[in-house]
C-alpha cells in the first residue's frame, strides 16, 4: 500500500518538480534513503546544472505531521543531509551550498480524510533551490530597480516586500549575500525621512498560525526576532526610531505560493509627512 501511494503522488507530480531553479525529492514514510527513481530524477537535475553560473543553493529537509517535533527535526535533517551528498558526489562545489537545514513537519492542510495519505506523502520531502548568477545587463538593472522602491509614490498602507532580503534558516540574522541589499534600503529610508513604517516579520511552515522557534533563543518568536533585527539594523545606520516600530506576524499572512515566499519581511507604510 505505501509503494502505490508512493508511487501515487510520484506520478502526479513529476511534471511539476523540476522547474529549471528548483527541484523536490520525496521520501518513505520515516526514512530518509532517497528511492532509486528519485535519486535517478536528482541525477538528471544536477546535470543540468553543470553549465550554468550558480550563486548558491539551498537544500531544505521536510517531514509530514507523524512524530514528535524532535524526532522530525532529525529525520528532516538527515533527508537534508543525504541530498548534500549526492550533490557533493557528482562533484558539486560545497562552498556553493549555503544551507543544509532540516525544518521538520510541514504544515499540514487537511481537504479530506480521502486524500490524508497522499498529502502527508507530498510533504516527506526535500526542497532544493538553485540561485543562478546574474550575468544579463538587463537583469543586473531591474535587480536595481528593484531597491529603488522608495523613489515611487507611496501611499499609506501600502506595503514592500524585502525579498531578497533572506535569513538563516531558523534563525533571525540574514545570510552576507544579503548585507549590501538591506544597506541600500537603509540609504534609501534615511534620504526618504518623510516615510514612517513598521517592519513586518513573517515564518512559514508552522500549525495554525503559530511562530516558527528562533534556533538561537529557543523562543516561540522567530517572526518578532527578524523583524526586530531589521529594525536594529536600521536604527544602527541611522534611521530615527520614531519613525518606524516592528512586529512578528507569525504565519498569519502566508500568501499561498512556494514556501519560501513566506520566509519574508515586508515595510508597511503608516504615515508619509510632508517633505521639505
């Protein structure tokens, strides 16, 4: 039965796993082996990786909703963990490989008592996403565009999502690829002193709405902690403090895309003075 339904999801899926910078690898039911027709699916990915400019990637482990919390973190991890390896096997640069990070059981949304297992199945799984170079003068332009944000007409109550802006897994600081990105943001809110805003934390992955825990502190409160180190950061480079206050938003908000979309921190407008 656990072979059909495997197989199951499997063929349902296929035509979606592979989307040219991302890649998702499914398990057994509390095994972290990867399956031979997987490990042959990983294979043909990591070969189309061999002539393309990569920043980064990022290796993510998942588990559905059986076990305690503990002992999904290890079997996340330890799927985590022999993705890396095969990557590292086909000769993979592991200082390309910024995170290895096991995050437990997914959430999980129940349509009916029918589907259950197949649900759980899609979310025994492993994410892996591939960050590519930019080498197209285009693409460099509207990355900068991108982080002219504060130079449009902004109302209140709209808000900006810091996408690139990305963080540790688990944790509230932010990777180093990020420090030049949310410097340019903290020029830009510095020369825009007419803009007050409050700094919104948002996690993913966790059941009904609650906080993801801060790996560092052991607190319930991952969503509050990067807002508050955005907001720190800021408040360092010289951003008044009056004009901006944080909050964690847990995940309240998720906006029903890939995961990773809702590992985010977004800048919503409260109050724009007039300028001199």
């Amino acid at each position: 039965m656990k072979k059909i339904i495997f197989l199951l999801f499997l063929l349902m899926n296929v035509a979606h796993a592979q989307t040219g910078n991302s890649h998702v690898v499914y398990f057994e039911t509390g095994k972290y082996e990867v399956p031979e027709i997987e490990a042959n699916r990983l294979v043909l990915f990591i070969q189309g990786l061999k002539n393309i400019k990569i920043e980064r990637i990022a290796i993510y482990g998942f588990c559905d909703d059986r076990g305690s919390n503990s002992y999904n973190l290890v079997l996340s991890q330890n799927r985590a963990d022999a993705i890396k390896k095969i990557f590292s096997g086909f000769g993979v640069d592991d200082n390309l490989i910024s995170n290895v990070d096991g995050k437990g059981e997914v959430l999980l949304r129940v349509i009916s008592s029918d589907n259950l297992n197949i649900i759980r199945g899609l979310n025994r799984k492993v994410e892996i996403n591939v960050v590519y170079k930019i080498t197209d003068k285009k693409e460099v332009v509207k990355e900068e565009k991108e982080y002219q944000f504060l130079n449009e007409d902004l109302k209140v109550g709209d808000k900006i999502t810091l996408k690139n802006i990305l963080f540790e897994t688990g944790y509230s600081y932010i990777i180093k690829e990020s420090v030049p990105i949310l410097e340019m943001m903290a020029v830009a809110l510095r020369e825009r002193n007419d803009i007050y805003f409050t700094i919104e934390g948002h996690v993913c992955c966790t059941k009904n709405a609650r906080d993801a825990v801060d790996r560092k502190t052991g607190k319930r409160n991952l969503s509050l902690a990067r807002a508050k180190y955005i907001y720190d950061y800021l408040v360092k480079k010289g951003v008044k403090r009056t004009r901006m206050r944080y909050v964690g938003l847990k995940n309240k908000y998720p906006l029903g895309k890939a995961m990773k979309y809702d590992k985010r921190v977004e800048i919503k407008i409260t109050s724009i003075s007039k300028r001199n």
